[in-house]
C-alpha cells in the first residue's frame, strides 16, 4: 500500500509542477493550468484517503 501512496504523491508532485510550468510558459498540449493544478489536489487527496483508510495500528479498536 505504500508504493501506491508513494507513486500517487509523486504524480501529484508532477502534476503541480507542470500547472507551475503551464502557468508561465502558456498551455501545454491546449490543457490549461487549472487542470493540472486539478489533478495534482485529486491525487493527493487519493494519497490521504489511503493512508487513513489503511494503515491504522493494529488492535486500537476504533471502527469506522
């Protein structure tokens, strides 16, 4: 699960730095900046959701 939160943080990495690019330069292949800026949010809120949803401690007893 930690290769998928690592891989899903760097995309979201990548995605921020092309929004910083796209936002300078002009739009990338006629995608706008906001786009990326879109994706980069969505892929780290999916990283989040991830780490909480599972990789809680074992035996603390808290339920969803």
């Amino acid at each position: 699960m930690s290769n998928l939160v690592k891989a899903l943080i760097a995309l979201s990495a990548l995605a921020f730095v092309l929004a910083v690019v796209t936002h300078f330069t002009g739009a990338l292949m006629s995608t706008q900046a906001e786009a990326y800026s879109r994706a980069s949010t969505n892929l780290a809120l999916l990283a989040i959701a991830l780490v909480v949803a599972y990789d809680r401690p074992a035996g603390t007893g808290r339920t969803l």
